[in-house]
C-alpha cells in the first residue's frame, strides 16, 4: 500500500469507514438472491452439491455461511433503515428478507434452511446447522418487527416462520437434514452451553412476537426455568453466565470463536429488551455484560492487522484447494473430508483475515450488542482500521453489526 493510501486510512471516520464497508459488501458478496457469500469465487454446480464436493456441508465453499451471515447482517440493516429513513436502505432491508426466505424455499424438507444457493440458484448442500438457524430467526424477527415489509410480505413470512419453527418444536428442536441426509439432524438448541440456552429461549420468544401465538410464550415461560440435561442450572440461569460457560466444550473463543457468539448476544440483547420482569431482564443483562467484558480485549487485536501482508487468498480457487473427494455416506465422513487441504495452494490470507478481521470484529460486536456507552470508543476504532477493498472474507459486515448495534448518538 502507498503512503497516500495510508494516510487516506488515517484520516477516514468511523462513519467514512462503516460506508466503505457497507458498498463492499453489496457490491461484492450480497448475491442476487439478497443471500451473503462467504467470499467471491465459483458457485458450486448441482452435482457439486448433490456428491458432496468440497464436503456435505458446503464449509469452505463460498455458500458455507449464507442464512447465518445475512440473518446477522439484516438484523443491523433494519437499524440502519430506521436511522436513515431511506428508501434505499429499506429496500436492501427487503433483499435481504428475500434472501432469508429463499434459504427456507429451496428444499422438499419442510424446515430445512439451506446455506446458500449455488450456479442454478436452487441446488444446495444437504447439511444445514443450529448455526444456520438461529441468525435465520434473527434476521426474520427483526425485519417482521420493522415497519418495512408490506402486509403481502408479512404474510408469506410470518407463514414460513411459523412453518420452521414447527417442524424444530416437532423434531425437538433439532436442525433437519436433506438430500442423502434426509432424516437425520445437524445440531440443535436444548443442550447446556450458554449458546444452547439463550438461542432456544430467543427462538421461543421470537416465534412468538412474530406469530402472536401464545402457546410460543407458554413454551418461552416453561423453558426459563429447566435445566437442561447435563446441567445443575436452569436456562435463565445458564444465560447470566454467558459465553465463559462454553470454554471448555469450545477451545479458543476469545482468539478465534467469537464469531459464532454475535448471534447469541445479538439474541440476548432482544430478550432485555422485550423483558417486562425484572428478574429475568437482570439476569439477561448480566451474561451481556459479561460477554462484554470478556470479548472486550479481543477488539483491540485489530492493530496487528497490517495493511501491506501480503498472503495469498487461496479460497477462492476452493476446487483446487480442496480436490480430495470421497463419498460421504455419514455426517463423519463429511467432516473428515473436510479437513483435507491443499495448503500450499490455500496460502495463510484466510486464516491471517480471521484473527486479525474477524474476530476483532466480531468482538466488537458483542461489546457494542450490550448497550454499554464506555465501549463505544473501542468499537469506533476498530471499526475505522481497516480499508474494506482489501479483505476478501465477507465476514467484515461484522464492522456494521457493531456499528449500528451502539447506542445512537443524540
């Protein structure tokens, strides 16, 4: 990089920075579905997805994360909308709720969301995740609860959400398969991490501010005070703890996992804000605080992210990256296959994206997500480092989550 494009990275704002961010994003990796690509590269084929290729469940393809990261990004994109009244904004709002709903369309499983859609705009991996989920319902409950969509809209939605969370309520609230998998389960949300319990209570709570219907609520109320299995605590208890209760099921997710804890704050901060008692709002707003608290050191990693590294991006030739192939009649199978890497041609620019982009983001996020004014300096000046042209992970619009999660200024 040269000096003037230092010095132009010197003197962006937050606001310069969050603006660059967010043309990236939809010139880049919003594909026209409204569904967010992990990066940008060749779209897998029908036959791709129908044998497996990279894996089953489509992780490291550039459709790995499509309902989680859009569910995630639409949630701060209806915030952006209500701040700026634009039309604009509220349109790419709409595309985006498309995109969610087209990830809910795709397959013959009632329920099943798929990751993404790839070359025929329909063929997908048979594996979804609770990870794929969540963010589903999060993005969905945020733009329903906006005055954006049109009744037409609500309706056709407010069905699908009712659809999905009845077939996880009648599958015990584990995430279907499809394809070969038809069947079996990929995750679920009754388990007794902090990230099991405060997913299931939001996705009750959620389903039932979306439909209306009270036996959501009912559900909500009963699963507030039990214990899951495996765990001396109950659900609401679980919940003030927040994501230090997880480090030991899930190594490093101060270093490298919070990425997969913004939708659980995210989901939390929801809960406090729907909560009329006062116990229960206080014991959401402590795991706030203390996820806060504990992902703050992690924002400031973002120095060490340097503008000039130049590592190679070998994702984005994924098929060269990951030619091994075997059948995968199991869901082990699947992983183990995808484990398998090239990784001379993957290079270390991934990797390099995800400790020093990703996670401080995603850190920030989580600071911003509770509410807290003392965290806003942190989560400006993370948010204004980095120069959003070069990256080439989409998980970068984890800069407008935390952006437009920080309490607006008056």
């Amino acid at each position: 990089m040269g000096l003037d494009a230092i010095c132009v990275l010197a003197e962006s704002t937050p606001a310069q920075a969050i603006d660059q961010a967010h043309t990236e994003t939809w010139r880049r990796f919003v594909d026209k579905h409204g569904i967010i690509r992990d990066y940008v590269g060749e779209l897998p084929t029908p036959e791709d997805c129908r044998l497996g290729k990279p894996n089953a469940m489509g992780w490291w393809s550039p459709i790995e994360n499509g309902p989680m990261f859009t569910g995630m990004y639409l949630n701060a994109m209806v915030e952006r909308a209500r701040r700026s009244g634009a039309a604009a904004d509220r349109e790419l709002a709409r595309k985006l709720s498309l995109g969610l709903l087209k990830c809910a369309s795709v397959s013959d499983v009632p329920g099943f969301i798929a990751r993404g859609v790839g070359s025929d705009g329909k063929c997908h991996y048979p594996l979804s995740s609770d990870d794929q989920m969540h963010p589903w319902f999060l993005g969905m409950h945020a733009y329903l609860r906006s005055d954006i969509p049109t009744p037409a809209e609500r309706v056709i939605l407010v069905a699908k959400v009712r659809e999905v969370a009845g077939v996880l309520e009648a599958n015990g609230w584990r995430v279907s398969c499809d394809g070969a998998f038809k069947g079996q389960f990929r995750g679920g949300f009754k388990g007794e991490l902090f990230r099991d319990a405060v997913r299931y209570l939001y996705l009750l709570k959620a389903t039932y501010e979306i439909t209306g219907e009270a036996i959501w609520l009912e559900r909500y109320q009963q699963a507030l005070a039990e214990k899951p299995a495996k765990s001396a605590e109950t659900r609401l208890q679980i919940c003030a703890e927040g994501y230090p209760r997880d480090r030991v099921a899930i190594k490093n997710i101060d270093n490298f996992q919070l990425w997969i804890y913004v939708g659980s704050q995210a989901g939390l901060a929801k809960l406090v804000a729907s909560e009329l008692d006062n116990a229960v709002k206080a014991a959401y707003q402590k795991g706030l605080a203390v996820n806060a608290t504990n992902a703050l050191p992690a924002v400031s990693s973002h120095v060490k992210f340097d503008h000039a590294d130049q590592k190679i991006f070998g994702h984005a030739h994924w098929r060269e990256v990951y030619a091994a192939w075997f059948p995968q009649p199991t869901q082990e199978d699947a992983r183990r296959l995808s484990e398998i890497i090239d990784g001379k041609k993957a290079g270390g620019r991934k990797y390099y994206e995800s400790l020093w982009m990703k996670n401080p983001l995603a850190a920030a996020s989580i600071v911003a997500l509770a509410g807290e004014e003392s965290g806003r300096p942190a989560v400006l000046k993370a948010v204004g480092h980095y120069d959003y042209a070069q990256l080439n992970m989409a998980e970068f619009f984890f800069a407008e989550v935390a952006y437009y999660a920080l309490p607006e200024e008056k």
